[in-house]
C-alpha cells in the first residue's frame, strides 16, 4: 500500500498501481524531473507508523541532543539511503510485521564527503566546509547514507507499507574502536550542561 505525502493535509492510502500512477499523469514513478544541479534525489527513509504519518502531515522534525532517537553516527540531520534495505533496518514493523518507509525527494545541494566508518563531527565538518549535506560511504563500502540538516531539504513523496517475508537485518559492522579527547569548560560538573 502506499501514500502520496501531502505537507498540509491528509493521507490518501492507495494501492501502486498504474492506474494509480495514470491519475496522476505518470506512467511510473520517474527521476526524470529531479534537478541534478542541485543534487536532488528520490532516497528511503525508514521509520515506525506514527513517525511516517506524522511526517507525512507536519513535515520532518529534525532533533537535536537529548531528542535524537539513533545514535548521529554522520552528524545531526535527516538519515536517508539509497538502499532500500538500509533504510529498513530503521522501519520499525508494526504487530502485523509491516515495516513503513518513506520515498523522499531529497536536496543535497553541495555534499561533504567521507569514507570514515563514523564520523559524529561531519555536521561541523560540513559546516567549516560550506556545504549543505553529507554523503557517507562507509569505509568506500557503503551503503551510501545522505545526511540533510534541514527539512527543507526533504519532502516525503510517498509512504510505503512494508511486508518483507522473513526479511533479517544485515550483520551489523562493528565500529572500530576509536580514541577521543573532549575538552569540557572549567565548572563543568559530571552530568552537567555545557
């Protein structure tokens, strides 16, 4: 099943189907329209049901700190992949085993690019650079992961309801194990704000 994302009205759930795609004047979902000069994509999101809805009608919430749901393994910013599989490691599945990810137009505009297997600065990085995104490609590997730090820079074009029979996330890649130096201001106490 799938959703036409609207910013500022409801769901409308229909079947993809081509006389679904024929009402609106397609004759397939296409990349023919995207703007290559500013690095627009059609990119996955995954998601849980509640977070695709309300996505879908209130536009992405992008947190931030304490709000952040995965660990920013790329820096802040909305997670979206080119990978359909990737994404469904963050689809949470409903009791009925759905799984829910969003197709997402998607600007990236000027990338920052790294191979680093986690690089949780990249946001600065992208910031010190001038760029407006980031594109990992973990270890030159991938999958390939866009990092957007505004919601302007997504728009959810469709919701997809996923049943994926006896589908199992991909092993997991252990992060190498790295060494940090943070520097806390004077009368920073443990467990205190900075």
């Amino acid at each position: 099943q799938l959703s036409h994302g609207h910013r500022a009205g409801h769901l409308d759930h229909q079947i993809l189907t081509k006389e679904f795609l024929r009402e609106r004047g397609e004759e397939s979902i296409s990349v023919r329209d995207l703007q290559e000069e500013i690095n627009e994509h059609l990119l996955w999101h995954g998601t849980s049901k509640a977070a695709a809805q309300k996505i879908a009608k209130d536009d992405f919430y992008i947190p931030t700190g304490k709000d952040m749901k995965h660990a920013a393994r790329f820096g802040n910013g909305a997670y979206l992949a080119e990978d359909v599989e990737k994404s469904l490691t963050y689809a949470e599945p409903d009791p009925d085993g759905i799984r829910w990810v969003l197709l997402c137009r998607t600007i990236g505009g000027d990338f920052y690019y790294t191979e680093e297997h986690t690089r949780i600065d990249a946001n600065q990085l992208r910031d010190q650079a001038g760029k407006h995104s980031v594109l990992a490609n973990p270890e030159g590997k991938g999958p390939r992961e866009f990092i957007v730090p505004t919601s302007e820079q997504v728009y959810p074009e469709f919701i997809l309801e996923l049943k994926v029979e006896n589908w199992k996330a991909p092993d997991p890649v252990y992060m190498r194990r790295t060494k940090m130096q943070i520097e806390v201001p004077r009368g920073v106490a443990p467990g205190g704000m900075m």
